[in-house]
C-alpha cells in the first residue's frame, strides 16, 4: 500500500509518501480501506505520536504515520470482533499511540470505531472526529450541560470551537462565543445567539452570568473569563490547564481534559449530523500524495476548518 512516513523524529519535512506493508488485524482489530484523513495541529510534536505510550516514554516507534482521524470502510475483521462488519462505513479517532490514516489502510481497535454518518461524504466525515469528540467531551461529560444554560465558548471560530458552538446549540444551549472580528458572522451562522471580537478590551462588559466557558483559545482568554462565570459555574480548557486558584477566588469550578476515543459520543454525533444541527468545516482536500504540503500549510497562516486528505474515491 501507499502511505505517508516519518521515520526520525521532526516537523512536516521528514514526511515521505512511500510504499509500505499493509497491516493485518489483531484480536479485537479491524483494518479499514481509508477513503479520507484529516490533520491536527501540532500532532508531530506530541511525545505520544512518537512512542508507544501516552507520556511519551519507552522505545521509539518510527517509522510512523500520521493523521488520527479518519473516514473509511471495514476491509477486514481480526478475531473477537463482532461489529463493525465487513464493508461497513466507518469513522473514528485511532489513538495517538498508533499509526494514523495517512495511509491506504489502517488497523485500529474495533471498538473505538463506529458507523459514519450517512448524510455526509467521507471528505467531510473525516473532519469531525478530534474536533467534535473534544466539543462533545467537554459539554456532556465535563460540563454536563442542560437545555437553557448560557454556555461561553472562547475561540469559537477554531477548529473545536466551531463544534462547540453547534454541539452547545444542538444541546439546547444559548450560545455566546468570541472570535477573530472576520469570523463573528460565521460564528453566528453555527448557531451562536452573540458573537464577541476576542480583542474587546473587556469581555464583561459583553456577557455574565455565565454557566459554563469552554476555552479552546488559551490562558489569556481564560483571564478574561473568570468574572462572566456565575457561582458554581464551570470553566472547561481544552487548550491549557485553567489556574485553579483563580477558580477558587471566583467560586467557580474549573478542569482541563485530553480528548479521547468514544465509540458511544461519535455515534451521539453521527445523528446529530443526519439531523441537519452539525455540519463538517473543510478548509482544504488534498491527495495523500501531498500530505507533507498540508502539514506545512497548519503551522503558517491562517484556516477555517479541517485540511483533509482524500484518500480514495
């Protein structure tokens, strides 16, 4: 099969596509035909994609290959596994101790996968499983949130604050969210009621009484966000671990998670996708064969959505 490699650790400039040896399905693994893969930022500076454990430690397991988010079709089945089945249409999020999907074939652990939904092509399949698994994780399991509750989504323009702001809104949430001053409109066509430029010097004076933030935009927004919260209300970061000191001074709660695998949320999402409340964000599709370009294209300039590659028609 065709596939794209690193085989030293580094940036966009050690990716090769190259032939490499299809894998074969273990016990409680399914090796799925890749019709598309989509990219994360930073993914090759993560210890975790270089190694075989979430820490980063133990031996190196070059060469590998990257893209953990995929789109495609079960192409066979190892043992003990009953779904998905052969010829099946699956997507799903491998874990980053593995090879991703940058690739014609790849195995996984069956049950991390699940079926795709069916009003989407695998293109735009393929942008949702990081994105929206790390919106749904942070609304449901971390912030549990209720039908009517103001959620504040800081950066809702990026690439997991656009799932935020239609996760949230889907969930029966009113939505507020801040932005780049070029991306409040697109905001607003999520699903957001209030879309605020994130340079306004006081982001009080804009909304409060606030029941949960979401902060994908980093430390200093979260700065800006603690007086908006009601008391005991929640700050969930998935862009860097709140100060729980000022959570504290505030009377608020506050958590930091890494997105994971979830078979049950990525089947939750598949339907809301069928009902018309999400829709997939493509910035750009490539073939595989130019992979090393799109991982070139995330560390400069400025995006609106996924860089996917296609992979097979």
């Amino acid at each position: 099969m065709f596939a794209v490699r690193a085989h030293a650790r580094g940036g966009p400039d050690q990716l090769v596509y190259e032939q490499a040896p299809r894998p074969a399905p273990g016990p409680g693994e399914v090796l799925v035909a890749v019709k598309a893969a989509s990219m994360t930022p930073q993914e090759l500076t993560w210890p975790e994609t270089w190694t075989y454990t979430p820490d980063g430690s133990g031996p190196e397991r070059t060469p590998v290959t990257p893209s953990h988010e995929f789109s495609g079709v079960v192409a066979a089945t190892g043992a003990d596994v009953d779904s998905p089945a052969v010829g099946e249409a699956v997507y799903g999020l491998i874990p980053f101790t593995l090879n991703g999907a940058a690739a014609e074939y790849v195995v996984l652990p069956a049950d991390v996968v699940a079926a795709k939904p069916d009003t989407l092509d695998h293109d735009h399949t393929a942008a949702l499983p990081l994105a929206a698994l790390s919106a749904w994780e942070a609304l449901r399991e971390h912030a549990a949130v209720q039908p009517g509750q103001h959620v504040l989504v800081l950066g809702g323009g990026g690439g997991v604050g656009m799932y935020v702001v239609q996760l949230a809104s889907a969930l029966g949430a009113r939505v507020s969210a801040t932005a780049a001053a070029g991306d409040l409109e697109f905001v607003e066509g999520l699903g957001a009621e209030q879309a605020i430029d994130y340079k306004q010097p006081n982001l009080a004076d804009h909304v409060r009484d606030v029941d949960v933030v979401v902060d994908v935009a980093g430390a200093a927004a979260q700065a800006q966000a603690w007086p908006v919260l009601r008391p005991g209300g929640i700050l969930v970061a998935i862009a860097a671990p709140p100060e729980q000191q000022e959570a504290e001074r505030h009377g608020v709660r506050a958590t930091y998670f890494i997105v994971k695998p979830d078979r049950e949320a990525l089947r939750a999402i598949a339907e809301l996708v069928d009902a018309g409340k999400v829709r997939a964000v493509l910035d750009r599709v490539l073939p595989l064969a130019e992979t090393r370009s799109g991982y070139e294209a995330l560390e400069h300039g400025r995006r609106r959505g996924k860089i996917v590659i296609h992979v097979a028609d």
